[in-house]
C-alpha cells in the first residue's frame, strides 16, 4: 500500500533521471509528491504531517553522515526510509528495498566487469584466505569475471565447505580449485607453486583481530610477516606478474602485535619491488576497516542489539575509516592493472566515523525494524591494549599520488633510513618459535623505530 506522502531525496543527477523514469511509467509505486535534493535536507523538516515515506534515489558517493541525518530525521518520526536502486534504463530492473549498512559505506568505484573479464581470460590466480569475509567476496567477484583458473586457498574447512557450495553454478564457468592449505607451512607453499603456473597472487590470509593478537605474538609473526615473506620470495622465483598484499591502517605508527607484523611485511615487499632485477610487481593495499567482516565492530552490534545487550564502544571519541566489502573486492582487482611504481596504495575512505555514531544509526535501523519499547544502551568499555583512539592510513611525511582510479592513491614512502630489513627479516625466520617472543619483538621494533 503506497503511504499518503512520498518524498524523494536524490543527488541533482539521479533526481533529473527518476524523474524523467517516471514519466514514462504509470505504476504509483513510484509517484512522488515532492523531491529533495540532498544540498538541502533542511527542507525535508517541511513534510513532517501524516504517512510519509522517503525514497532515497543516488547514482553518486553519499558520506556517512547524510546518511546519519537522513536517519535520525525519519526513524524518530516513523519515517519509512527505503532505496530506489536506479537502472532507469531497465524499469523491470527497479526496485525499492530497505536501507543497509553497506550502502552507507560503497563507493563509486568505476569498476568495469567487462574489461575486467578479458584482462583476465588468461590468468592462474591464487587467493589466500578466499573463504574469509574480504577474500570471499574477492572470490565471488573473481568468478563472476571468469579467469582462466582461480585456486581459493584457506585453512578453515567448514568456511572453505561453505563457499565451495555458494559458488557452485559459477564455477562451470571457470575453472575454480577450493584448497585447504596452511600458509605457514613452507613445504605446502612450495609445492602450491610447483603445481600451478600463477600469474596472480592475491594474499588476503591474516590473523586481524588486534585483542586477541596482542597474546600471541608468534602467531602474528608466523602468519601476518613469515607467510608473507615465503609467498613473496615464492612469487618471484615463479615468475608471478603481481602479488597483491592486503594490509591495514594499523601498519601505520603501530601499537599494536597486529600492526608492527603487517607493517614489517610491507617494509618488506617495498625492499622487494624496489630491486630491480625482480621482475615481479609487488605491492599492499592499505585498508580501512570493511564492513561485515568476522570480528568487527558491526557484526558486533548487531548481535548485541539482537540480543538486548548493551552496545559496547571503547571510547566515545574513538573513529574508524570504514568502506563496504563489495567495493573493496571490485578496487582491489582495479589495482591490479594500475601503471604505477609505488609499493602502497590506499583507497578512498572519506572521513572517519566515531563508532558512537555508528552505533546511533545501527540502532535506529534496528529499531525500525522491531518494535520495542525499550531503547537500546552503549557502554564504555575503554580502549584495549594495542588500541589508538584514531586511525590513520599514511605516514605524516608520506606524500599521495592520484592514479587513473578517483578511489585509489598511491603513497610514496620515504624508506632510505631503513636498516637491512632483508637480514633483519631473515634473522627473524631462524627464530621463529614459540618460544622466542622476546627476541621477536625486539626485531620488529628495530624494524619500526628506524
């Protein structure tokens, strides 16, 4: 039943296009009784009596915090606040759906499926951790483009189980290999890359959740440093093209296990692609946090808010850079066609977001959603061990560089001060053990304090 008022909030060139969309249809589903653009949400104020309903139409980026405004205006008022998704060209194709969290966080990434598709009829592609929440959504996006053979490799068998069987009707497509691998283990690696030609390495496998990680330092060496290392030298040996290694803003001024680990392996791959008798490109992206992914803070709130439990923040002015799953995977194929020389590159995450007022807005869906009488509480829990208030995703003396992608910049290090990474990193592999913690950290903060 359509509600008595429909108010369309839309970007200037999606208004232009809905509109004229609507003309030419005769469904009242998408009649709309007046239109805001977002330049001007103050006027939404105006159409405050009665049964509304807000349709939210846009083809560009919109931040987080229109979103927010959008939100905090229709949920107190019961506001029905729903998505057009906007194919105008394909009116069988239109549909209205609730708001998500991810749609807050994608990005207008330009991603072309078509050229993609025929760059890569012809690669052998490894993705490690493929069954994870970022290598996943890689592999889905990987399938859908048909390279010549993917190999998803993953420790976990019950999440390799499960996506072996979500991506059933895609892999008669392509030749895709489900692997159970430890990346830890050099004998597997190297017999991995004797048996397949790759010509991509795409290495999402880590361990990422920093409270847990700051009890096991040798875990963290051992997979987030040690496995990379092995994959690199590896890669190169094979005459791999690219090796594409998925980092984190916590690389930068580290606190953290998980941070110095991750930062230590890009220092790495950078000494690598800096030498030039290596043929092989290799580089990191460095991410923000991605929305969905196990352990983070979303998920979390969700399963509070689900459970009527309070929704625990460390600090209330602690910010995270955040961006969604399915605009990372489509950015991250991008970099690989990128013509450009730098060892790090970082995508477009906008402005921060205070986890507080990401809370505020999970809980107003929430709350639109279910009908409760009780409004859910935050709590204070204060920043753990590891934790900074605020994340940042280059060093201060770094110097960006645009590239032909609006969403992906390359950062330019200043390394030269650097000690022998390369001698520091081999003495870390003659004492990889668990029992060797101590002279662990001592190594890696050597590595940092330069």
């Amino acid at each position: 039943m359509r509600p008595s008022a429909v108010v369309l909030v839309a970007d200037q060139k999606s208004k232009a296009s809905f509109l004229r969309f609507i003309e030419q249809q005769n469904n009242v589903e998408y009649q709309i009784d007046s239109v805001v653009v977002f330049s001007d949400l103050t006027s939404l104020t105006e159409n405050t009596d009665g049964d509304v309903s807000v349709y939210l139409c846009y083809q560009l980026f919109i931040p987080f915090y229109l979103f927010k405004q959008l939100i905090d205006f229709c949920v107190p008022l019961q506001r029905q606040l729903r998505i057009i998704d906007s194919d105008f060209s394909q009116p069988n194709k239109i549909r209205l759906r609730d708001l998500t969290v991810d749609d807050m966080f994608m990005r207008d990434t330009g991603f072309d499926s078509k050229t993609t598709s025929s760059k890569l009829v012809d690669q052998c592609i490894l993705v490690t951790g493929g069954a994870g929440s970022i290598g996943s959504q890689l592999c889905r996006t990987l399938c859908h483009n048909r390279p010549q053979k993917l190999i998803i490799a993953d420790q976990n068998e019950a999440a390799l189980w499960a996506l072996q069987q979500e991506l059933s009707s895609l892999v008669s497509k392509t030749d895709v290999v489900f692997l159970l691998l430890d990346i830890t283990n050099p004998d597997e690696l190297s017999y991995l890359f004797e048996q397949y030609s790759f010509t991509i390495v795409i290495h999402a496998a880590a361990y990422k959740q920093l409270p847990l990680l700051q009890n096991n330092l040798f875990a963290a060496n051992n997979t987030n440093l040690m496995a990379t290392v092995n994959l690199a030298n590896l890669a190169i040996k094979h005459s791999v093209a690219v090796f594409l290694n998925l980092s984190t803003d916590k690389a930068v001024l580290p606190t953290s296990h998980l941070g110095t680990t991750k930062r230590a392996a890009e220092l790495y791959l950078s000494h690598l692609n800096n030498q030039a008798h290596i043929q092989t490109r290799l580089y990191s992206v460095r991410l923000g946090n991605v929305i969905g992914t196990v352990g983070s803070v979303v998920p979390l709130f969700k399963d509070q808010l689900r459970n009527k439990l309070p929704l625990t923040i460390t600090h209330l002015e602690a910010a995270r850079y955040f961006i969604a799953n399915k605009s990372v995977s489509e950015l991250l194929l991008t970099t690989l066609w990128l013509d450009q020389e730098e060892s790090v590159l970082i995508f477009n995450m906008t402005e921060a977001v205070k986890i507080n007022d990401l809370a505020s807005v999970l809980t107003s869906l929430y709350l639109a959603q279910v009908a409760i009488t009780d409004t859910p509480k935050t709590e204070v829990i204060g920043l753990r061990a590891g934790e900074k208030l605020t994340e940042t995703l280059y060093y201060p003396e770094a110097k960006l560089t645009k590239t032909t992608n609006s969403n992906i910049f390359a950062v330019k290090e200043t390394i030269d001060q650097i000690p022998d990474i390369a001698g520091i990193v081999s003495t870390l592999a003659s004492i990889n053990k668990p029992s060797k913690t101590q002279e662990i950290e001592k190594l890696l903060q050597s590595v940092l304090a330069s």
